[in-house]
C-alpha cells in the first residue's frame, strides 16, 4: 500500500537530491519560463516518487501505464483521471499552495505543502476511507451503507455526496461512465448507494473504482489524485509568485472577555 505519508517522504526525499539527468533539471526560480520548467520538474519527480522509478520526460500517463502494465485504454483511462484532477478552485489545498507561495517559497515547497493538505481524511484522504466503505459493502452489502458513523461528523458517505455538486459530481461523472459498463462490483455499489442514501458518487468513489478495476496495488487512488492535482497546484503557485502579495487574512477574537 502507497499510503499518503509513504508518498510525501519519497517526494521530499527526490526533490531535495540534485536531478540525475537533464529529464528533470533542477532551475533556480526566476523568471517565468524558469519557473515553469522548474514546475514541469516537480511533477516528474512526484511521478517517479510514485511510480518508483526514475524521472522522465514521457506523458505522465504512458509512465503510469508503462510501470503498472496496462494498456492503451487503461492508459487513456489514467490520463483522464489526471486531467480531471488537476484543478478544483480554491480548496483546502489549493489555498494552502497559495498561502505558502505568497511567501515568496519556491514551488517545490508550496507543492510539499499541498501533498500534506490533500493527505488528510477529509480531502485526498477520503479515498482511503473509500477503500475501507468497499470492503465493508463487499461482506455485508446495503448494510454497510446505513451504518451512517461511516460519515463521523460529516454529512455524506465516504465518496458519495458532495457539497458543491448537489445533483452528482461531474468529475466523477465523466470517469465513472467506461467503469459502470465493465465493472459490476463498481455498479451494485453506486446503484445501492443511491437507492439507500440518495447520493451521487464523488471522485474520490471514482479514483478508488478506477483503482480497483485495473487491478492497481492499494494508494494508487490517491497517488492519482496528488499526481493530477500537483499540475493545478503548480499552476496557482506561479500566479501568486507573480503576484507579489502576501496572503494574510484577518482574524476577529470571539472567545469570552479576558479578566483585566
């Protein structure tokens, strides 16, 4: 299993070594041109930390399908997921990025400040919990899913509902066509979810389905998540360098009257 923490060592650990070969220069951050191969970079060493293999400048899908053994349509099927994970306005880890950018830190440690805020069990850390709700549903079927402490404090299941997408998350909409057609497991599970909860898959359901469906080892569906998001990341990191602010909200103190 590739669990989230495993995955930030391996990218903190190749980022911080010089580059083994001119596929992935290490570029001081400067100008704007600089600043993207710097990014373009990253991303390839985020992939060779996932993929355990060194950085190269193939697509980033045709490595993922090279090194895990699939086909032209399964790979296809990865550069999908990735596109589609690649930006999702200002979420938590996406402000994050900013946060740390807008200090004048280079792109590789807003980035490492990304994978942390998307490893958490309620962003990029749901798939995890995605994985556990399966399981659950693959012994005890419909049962699994009235067990409403799947959720916590959190008002959906684990990959289902989402807050911004009241009528179905389209991301997940859009990866989860191909996979509800070949993949029974996958189908029972969205079609009891509905019928029980009255929810819509998310992406995090749709990472873990296409994860399954292609036989990949246990984290890849979140290995996706952070290798697609890592571009978006990158992108909103080089807009807020360019802007030159520093980000700082306000904080206004509700708590009791201190005693004077």
């Amino acid at each position: 299993m590739l669990s989230p923490a495993t995955l930030l060592t391996r990218f903190i650990m190749a980022s911080d070594r010089p580059a083994p070969s001119a596929d992935a220069p290490t570029v001081d951050a400067g100008d704007a041109n600089n600043l993207a191969a710097e990014g373009g970079a990253l991303v390839r060493l985020l992939a060779a930390a996932i993929l355990r293999r060194r950085p190269t400048v193939e697509p980033i899908h045709r490595q993922c399908a090279r090194a895990w053994r699939l086909d032209a349509d399964s790979g296809d099927m990865i550069r999908r997921a990735l596109v589609l994970c690649a930006d999702h306005e200002l979420n938590a880890s996406c402000f994050t990025v900013r946060c740390v950018a807008s200090t004048g830190a280079g792109l590789r440690s807003a980035l490492i400040a990304g994978l942390a805020a998307l490893s958490g069990p309620r962003h990029g850390g749901v798939t995890e919990r995605v994985e556990t709700l399966w399981d659950a549903f693959g012994r005890d079927g419909r049962g699994a899913l009235r067990r409403r402490d799947w959720a916590g404090r959190d008002t959906y299941l684990p990959g289902f509902g989402h807050p911004l997408y009241p009528a179905g998350d389209p991301r997940a909409a859009q990866l989860m066509a191909p996979i509800l057609k070949l993949d029974r497991a996958a189908a029972g599970l969205v079609r009891a979810a509905r019928e029980e909860a009255g929810e819509p898959p998310s992406l995090d359901l749709a990472l873990v389905a296409l994860r399954r469906h292609l036989g990949l080892r246990r984290g890849s569906a979140f290995a996706l998540f952070a290798l697609g998001r890592a571009v978006g990341w990158i992108a909103h990191a080089m807009e807020e360098r360019a802007r030159g602010q520093l980000i700082r909200p306000r904080a206004v103190y509700v708590g009791p009257s201190p005693l004077i």
